[in-house]
C-alpha cells in the first residue's frame, strides 16, 4: 500500500463508526456527514488532489465522532450549558481523534488525525483544546472549521432555529482572520452557489453511509 492509498475498507470503517453515532445523536450523525461532503467539496474548489480531498472528506465525517463520549444530559441537553458541561463537549475532538488513533499505522487515517483534533482551533489563538495560532493549525482543521461552523448554524438544534443564510455569511466574514481562514473563507464562499448546485456522485462515501442508514 502506498503512502497516498485509500484503504479499499475505509469506507466500511467510516460506515461502522458513524452508526454508533446515528444511534447516540443522529443530529450528530447527520452533522457530520454534511461537514465530510462539504469539507470534500472545499478540498476541490481549493484545487487539491484526490487524495487530499479524500483526507477532507473522511476527517469531516470523523470530526465530532467523539461525542458519543459526552453523557445524554449535556450532549442531548436543550438549553444552554454550564461552564463544567461545556468543558467536557471541549474534549470532544481529542475523544474523535482517539477513536481513530487505532488506526494510525495506516498512513491515510494517520492523515486524518490533524484535521480532526484542532478543528476546533482559532486563528487568534482562542480557540481549543491547545490553542493554536494561525498556520499552527493544519489545514485540513481550517478547512473542517469554516465547514463545520457553517453547517451548524444553517441547521436547527434543540436549543435553536437554523439561522438565515445570508446571517451565516456574515458571520464567517465578521470573524475571517480571528477565528477562521480567512483565505479560506472568501474560497467557500465563492464557491459556496456552486455547492448548492452540485448533485451528490453515487460513488461517494457519503452516500453509501446514509444508504446505510
């Protein structure tokens, strides 16, 4: 197997991990498949390979597969979080990664790991669980971020109505160069029209796992 090899059973391993989630949260579950889809769709309009754009995808799909490690009542809890309880949905991306770290001799999950542990990170510095700054953070982790916030906040939760588009993109540029990308921002939303217009391939990942759901 070469370095930039997609394991023929990566997919299933996506599959079977991504389950477990669906059967914890499926907001969770659903989450994360968008993020992986979107996060593999930024990878293009970057101009990055196939390979790479398979690490986006697969680290998307893995991003908060940690949480099936938070206790119902903060995971599931409808209003606001104390500052214990958010404390511990701060450990989720270590907890992602370490679901996955079993799998780390094989060099494409090894690729995964980065983006999953810091997508929580910020460019100021401010974000968690180690605080990184700016190129610091690896790209696959300033790409899941700029995917994963937009998702979030274009969907209901329990504790919220989904927000207004056009409120999102605001967002996303209020905050380029503090807590996003911002090069990376101003590529996803460029491309962003062109997203909504894509159909999903049938061979992708992706689908295969909501197929299976």
């Amino acid at each position: 197997m070469s370095w930039d090899d997609v394991p023929s059973w990566a997919n299933d391993v996506a599959n079977s991990i991504l389950q477990t989630v669906k059967k914890k949260d499926p907001f969770t579950f659903y989450h994360c498949c968008r993020v992986g889809r979107g996060s593999r769709k930024l990878a293009k309009a970057m101009g990055l390979n196939e390979f790479e754009q398979a690490v986006l995808e697969f680290s998307g799909l893995f991003h908060d597969v940690g949480k099936v490690g938070v206790p119902d009542s903060i995971l599931l809890k409808p209003g606001r979080l104390t500052a214990e309880e958010v404390d511990v949905m701060k450990a989720h991306p270590i907890k992602s990664a370490e679901i996955l770290e079993p799998l780390s001799h094989i060099p494409f999950f090894r690729f995964l790991l980065p983006g999953i542990r810091y997508h929580h990170e910020k460019i100021d510095g401010t974000g968690y669980p180690f605080n990184l700054v700016g190129d610091r953070i690896p790209l696959p982790a300033r790409v899941i971020a700029v995917v994963d916030t937009y998702d979030a906040m274009t969907n209901k939760r329990p504790y919220r109505e989904a927000l207004p588009e056009d409120k999102v993109i605001k967002e996303l540029i209020d905050y380029s160069g503090s807590q996003f990308d911002a090069n990376l921002v101003k590529v996803f939303l460029e491309a962003l029209p062109y997203f909504h217009e894509e159909k999903e391939e049938e061979s992708t990942v992706v689908h295969h796992i909501l197929k299976a759901a």
